[in-house]
C-alpha cells in the first residue's frame, strides 16, 4: 500500500474540514455506483457514521477487517484508513461530518464518550421495527439539516449527531465473555502512534522520541506507518500540524504569528513556509479561502 488517497467523500477531491460540516446520503447511492466496494482511503478531518439497515460485509479499519451485518453502525473517526467491501446490495444512511466541532461539545456535554468518538468501530444493534427505530428519526433530521440550511444549522446537526451517537451506545448489546474481537498488535501501535501524536505534536517530538515511548525501532515506526496508513510517521505529525493549523486559521481570530507560536513554531516566517508546503497556499491566503466557504 503505497499511497492512500485523501477525501471529503470517497472519489472527490479533499476540501478544508469546515467547507462541507455535514453530508447525509443512503449507502447505496455511493457504494452502488463503485460495485459495492470501496478502497482504502482517509478523510482528514471527517468522521462517518454508517447505518446499515440491510445487507452485510467486510469493513477495513486501518491494518484490521471486521466483519458487519445489519443491523449495525460503522463508526469511523477522521483519520483512519477505511474501506468496504460489501456482500452485494447494502443500504442505510452514512453520514458524514467534521470531527472536531463534534469533539468540542463532547467535551463539554460527554466527556465519557470522547474514547468512543476517537475509535473506529462497528457495534451491533437489536432489531426494530421501523416504528420503534429510535436510529432513523435521528437520520432524518441530519438529512433535513443537510439540505436545507437553515439558520445554525452546524450547532443544530452537531447536537443531532451526538445524540445519534448517545443513542447507538445505548443500545448497543453487552458482549459475552470471550465473543469480543481484540484489536490486533499493529492496530493498537498505530492507535498509540496516534494518540502520542495528538499529545506532543505542539511540543515537536522527534522521530526517536515516539519510536522510544512505543518500544519500537525507527525502522519499524516506519515500516508500520508506511504499510498501513501508506505515509511516513512524519507525514502523521506533519499532517496533524496543519490539521490544527486550518482549524486555528479558520475558526479563531489569532493572528498568523500566534498561531504559529499555539504549535510550537518559535519563527512565524518558518511556520509559513511549511503551511505552504503542505497545503499549497500560505497562512493568510488559507484563511481568506475559509471566509468565503464558511457555514
């Protein structure tokens, strides 16, 4: 696995994370038109819920494959390598959305579930009938939302898409002893990777800094993010980096400078140059795009 593709949605080219905060359509509609199987890839900074009401597959998250039947929600956080490979005609509702406003008001609201938001998952759900559905109400909404716009309507699809959420870990069944599947050893290093990125990436660790605290060498780091996420560790770090960036330059009104100094860069020229580099347009010009494609 040589490179992953990045997208907003699967086949379209990756806008910033705010440019699209919500996307609701059937899993047919997008899976149908790719013969049921979608191949591995990322969204940088959106997270997709997945209700399948019917059909079942194979889902890959990450170096794992987890296999799900309806009726069941596939979570998965921004970030991770995901694809699917559905036993013929599926369908339900995915539901696509910017991850860090959700994380904000789970912060707030439901501290507990901010593990859950963070890891990719498929949960199992008991069987409704359709008037019982507490799920598709939900979905409904988020639909509404999504094509009419109305006045607040991010604040207003964020609190519908925890509550949905909220709802699935309600319901989801208590695993009997020994039935649950473990993640396997590769999956829970690149999740510690991550993790540790997420803590230091501010203070700019090394390489051989987070080599160390996972106990691995440089060259298995290496090998492992390369297999598995098709990038080099540094591009994970470098990728978080202007990750925050855009969402700083987007969402706050602190200066270029400031900002710059929030990640850990002490020469705000510097910062500049490596924004421009990975994002393919300066600080300033970023923001200036952010303003006019806002919600």
């Amino acid at each position: 696995m040589n490179k992953i593709p990045n997208y907003a949605l699967y086949g379209e080219t990756a806008q910033p994370v705010w440019h699209e905060s919500l996307h609701v359509e059937s899993i047919s509609q997008r899976s149908g038109a790719y013969n049921w199987e979608i191949a591995a890839h990322r969204h940088e900074g959106l997270l997709q819920l997945l209700y399948l009401q019917s059909g079942a597959g194979e889902v890959l998250f990450d170096s794992d494959r987890v296999q799900a039947r309806a009726p069941c929600v596939v979570y998965v956080p921004a970030q991770v390598v995901h694809g699917f490979h559905w036993a013929g005609a599926v369908e339900g509702q995915v539901i696509t959305a910017a991850q860090h406003p959700l994380e904000s008001i789970a912060q707030v609201l439901a501290p507990n579930l901010l593990a859950q938001v963070r890891k990719p998952q498929v949960i199992a759900l008991p069987q409704w009938d359709a008037d019982e559905d507490p799920l598709l109400p939900l979905c409904r909404a988020l639909r509404e939302e999504y094509h009419n716009r109305a006045r607040e309507h991010v604040a207003c699809s964020m609190s519908l898409l925890l509550t949905l959420m909220i709802q699935v870990l309600r319901h989801e069944p208590q695993a009997r002893a020994g039935e649950q599947r473990l993640p396997s050893r590769r999956s829970q290093q690149l999740t510690r990777f991550r993790e540790l990125v997420d803590m230091h990436y501010r203070a700019h660790w090394s390489l051989g800094d987070y080599a160390g605290e996972l106990g691995l060498t440089l060259t298995t780091l290496g090998r492992l993010c390369q297999e598995h996420l098709g990038m080099t560790p540094m591009n994970v770090i470098n990728a978080r980096l202007v990750l925050e960036a855009k969402r700083a330059l987007g969402h706050s009104s602190l200066s270029v400078k400031e900002i710059a100094h929030e990640l850990g860069f002490v020469d705000v020229g510097y910062f500049s140059r490596f924004f421009r580099k990975h994002s393919g347009v300066s600080p300033s010009g970023f923001r200036e795009a952010a303003g006019r494609k806002g919600p």
